[in-house]
C-alpha cells in the first residue's frame, strides 16, 4: 500500500496500538487491496461489502479471523483515510457463543508432569498457576518475578495494562532451578534470535504435544490452561470479581464466562426433575 500502509501504521503508533496488533491489521489491509489490486482510495463501501462476501463464501475464515478484518478494514478507512462512515455500514459477524473445554485438576497435574524439559514445565506451570496469556508469558522478565512478595509482575498486559499476581509457592522452586540451570538474561524465556522472547507458535506447539504424551484427549492450547485457571479458582471459592482482577479483565462481562463452565455453580443448580415427589422417581412395574 506504500504511503498508505506508512500512515496507518502511524495512525495506531500514535492511538499507542501493540506491535502485533499493528503487524495483523497492516497485514489485512494489504489482503484487501490486493485483492482488489487498486489503491485504498479508490475503493468504498461495494467493495468492502463484496469482500466480506468473499471472506465468507469462498475463503471460509473462522468469525474471529472476519471480525478482525473488519476492526483493521474500520481503521483504515474511517482513521487513516478520514471516510467518516457509520460504522453500521462495516458490520461485524455474529459472535459463536461458545464454551471453553476445561481441564480437570488432574489432567493438569498429568499436562505438567509430562513436560520434556525444565523450561516446559516452567511455562505449564505459569500458565495454568498465574492465568496469562501467551503474550504476556513471551514477554515474561527474570526481573518481574518477585520472591519477596510472591508476587508476578504482569507488564503491559492486554489494553497496555500491568497487574500483580499471586506467585504460586510450589512455581518459586522450578523457577529458580530453571534461572539456575539456564541463566536467562531479560527476557524469562529467550527464543532462537538473541534478544528475542520465545515464539507464541513454539509455545503453543508444545503445550499441545505434552497434552497428547499426557493421555489428554481434550484440544489443548496456552489458552485452555487459562480457563482452567479461572474455573478452578471459581469451584474453590474465589469470587467473580477476584477472578476478574487476576485475569486482567477490563470487564466483568468478560469473566462471567467461567460462571457456566464452573462445576460447583451447576452442580448446586437442582433440577427440577430432583424436587418432584419421590413416587415417580420409582422404577414403573411392566
């Protein structure tokens, strides 16, 4: 896009957009202009309607993958090209109401005793220990872990927000034999390239690999030990809003999710099927 891509990648610097957010939504409206093969000025509401058509019918992305294409098409037109649309017009995919599979707190003590190595069963433990999300692991530093405290420095988490978590007492000592083994300078977990955190991709290759070599059958990503985080602190007694706090969750809309997923709130739901008469409940004489 050239002097387009130049502004709009301005145009989020200065509205202090993450790095990666920046690299996906430049990386989509390059897609869209290359479809089109015509300059981004050139093109208008048709033509952004007729792609979302073709991302749905033909490509077949996920909803996910489409809405993210609409918030970087939104930017570059209504920011970075000053179109001023009503944002009706650049409409979102309905959003799937789905639940998170959730791990039993056995098949995370098996997930985290079968870890290859010291560093991955450092990751699995802070993942499912602290509840981050895989960025806020990559970009983890030896100098955000506070053994004084017990607690773990979250820098620049998503929304450009920092927040404190419990460090769990049985994390402190893999830790330390990990920094002792290791010696990581930095960054907590370093990558291939000097200076560089640990891939997203390598984290969550392994996070699956060792779910498989543990037994687990369920679909096991960096994520799903999240929600094993929030659902479990749930089922032990932990109120909504300290969840909230812990997963750095801008709204408690956003945490609410785990109330349906939580065993111990559906388990004390009765069904009105218990609270009928005990004579029905009698096996029927043939």
């Amino acid at each position: 896009m050239g002097v387009f891509r130049d502004r709009m990648d301005q145009d989020m610097q200065i509205r202090g957009l993450s790095a990666r957010t920046r690299e996906e939504y430049l990386a989509c409206a390059k897609n869209f202009v290359k479809y089109y093969r015509t300059p981004p000025d050139q093109l208008g509401l048709e033509e952004f309607r007729l792609y979302q058509l073709h991302l749905i019918n033909d490509r077949k992305i996920s909803f996910s993958y489409f809405n993210q294409i609409v918030c970087a098409l939104r930017f570059l037109f209504n920011v970075t090209l000053q179109r001023g649309w009503d944002l009706d017009r650049l409409p979102y995919q309905k959003r799937e109401q789905r639940l998170p599979p959730i791990l039993s707190e056995a098949e995370v003590a098996a997930i985290i005793e079968s870890a290859a190595c010291l560093r991955d069963r450092s990751i699995l433990m802070i993942l499912y220990g602290c509840g981050l999300r895989v960025a806020e692991l990559q970009h983890l530093g030896v100098a955000d872990i506070d053994s004084g405290r017990m607690m773990l420095r979250v820098q620049l988490g998503k929304g450009a927000k920092d927040r404190d978590v419990p460090l769990p007492e049985r994390l402190l000592p893999v830790l330390r034999q990990y920094w002792t083994t290791c010696r990581p300078r930095g960054y907590l977990f370093l990558g291939g390239r000097p200076g560089q955190p640990l891939s997203a991709h390598v984290i969550q290759t392994m996070v699956k690999s060792t779910a498989q070599r543990a037994g687990v059958a369920k679909h096991v990503t960096p994520h799903v030990l999240r929600h094993a985080f929030a659902t479990h602190h749930l089922e032990h007694g932990a109120n909504i809003r300290q969840v909230q706090l812990l997963l750095g969750h801008r709204s408690l809309r956003s945490t609410m999710r785990y109330l349906h997923v939580s065993g111990n709130s559906l388990r004390q739901t009765a069904s009105p099927l218990d609270r009928l008469p005990e004579r029905i409940t009698m096996a029927p004489s043939w």
